[in-house]
C-alpha cells in the first residue's frame, strides 16, 4: 500500500487514485523500472521484428550536430510527474515539470533500434546541492514511454502517431475542464522554482 500524495489515502502501490492522475509511490530514481517497462511495451507497440535496446545516457542533451541527424538520431522530450528525496537531508517533494528527453534511431542495415534516455534532476530548496534524480509511478512510466513508441512508429516506421492525436484531444477536454472548473488542477505542486530545475538551466524545462 501507498499513500496519495494529494488526498493522503491509502492505496494499492501503482494504482489510479480518483482525485490525481497518478498516485506516486517512490522518489528514488529506478532505471530497471523503465528498462523492464520498456521490454514489455515493445512487442505490443511496435509491429516489428527489428531488435531494440533501451540505455540511459546522463549526458544527454536535446540538442543533435548535423552528424548525428545524419546517423538517424531524433529527439523526443517528455514532462512528466515525478517525486524526489534529497540525499543529504531526505526531504522529498514532487513535481509536475520533471523533464525526460529520448534519442533513438533505427538502423535500417542491422534492423537494429536503440533508444537513449535522460531524466533531468532537481535540487532541493533547503539544501541547493546537487541535482537530486527523480522516481516515477509505473503509470508515469508506461505513459511516457507510451509517447516515445509513438514517435518511434512515425519517424521510424511512417506509422500515424496515434498518442500525438489522442494527446491534442485531450489537451483540448483539460482546457474545457479547466474553464467549467474555474482552472483548477488535479494535481497539486508547489510552484516550480527555475533556480532548482536542471532543465530550466538548461533552457529546456517543459515550462520555459
């Protein structure tokens, strides 16, 4: 069991909380998570027999050089929710700005795919450290990635991006929602401080 971060009840670990998106059960960054995530989403997503690989690169940035364009190399960014912990004092705070960017390309000749993958890190406000790594619900997870094989079928395979358009009418249900709910939001977050955010230093934060 694990409690919501918004209505503070208790649920089953991964489950949907009615009153938030996502119930988000640890702060700790887990690559195995979305390495095991990514294995199981890959038969049903893509309709292929190409090999895919799944690695994280901490390096990443969005930026591609003409040679790496020239490679095959596309960009994917993703904003997501996630929650951190310091690791100096422990305090832990979630985020609805956590930024996650994807490289990824296929290579036609070996019928090879590999995709590369960076979470942006957060510091934390009492301590301003280092870039604290963020953790994930499995949902948070698979929606992501969700977006990443969308792309992936459409710059890779000339597949329509299903999720590209569910996306546009969703975005499109919130902004009704959000009008007859007078802009209220499902999840509460304290406002994202730029000084704290990897991203946002960067340029990149899904807010800029």
């Amino acid at each position: 069991m694990c409690v919501c971060v918004v209505c503070v009840r208790a649920h089953a670990c991964l489950s949907v909380c009615v009153c938030v998106c996502v119930c988000v059960c640890n702060p700790d960054w887990t690559p195995t998570l979305w390495s095991e995530c990514f294995e199981e989403m890959l038969d049903e997503e893509l309709d292929s027999s190409d090999q895919w690989a799944f690695h994280f690169n901490y390096g990443l940035t969005e930026t591609l050089t003409k040679e790496e364009r020239r490679r095959g190399w596309r960009v994917y960014s993703h904003c997501a929710y996630g929650r951190f912990q310091c690791g100096e004092c422990s305090k832990t705070w979630r985020s609805a700005r956590v930024v996650l960017v994807f490289r990824y390309r296929l290579r036609d000749t070996t019928a090879r795919g590999t995709v590369l993958m960076r979470p942006y890190g957060q510091a934390c406000k009492r301590c301003r450290e280092e870039f604290e790594l963020p953790g994930f619900s499995q949902n948070e997870v698979e929606e992501a990635l969700l977006g990443l094989f969308g792309k992936i079928k459409k710059n890779c395979y000339d597949e329509d991006d299903e999720e590209e358009e569910e996306d546009e009418e969703d975005e499109e249900e919130e902004e009704e929602d959000e009008e007859e709910e007078d802009g209220s939001e499902k999840v509460s977050t304290r406002p994202h401080e730029k000084a704290l955010c990897e991203a946002c230093r960067l340029g990149i934060c899904c807010q800029e």
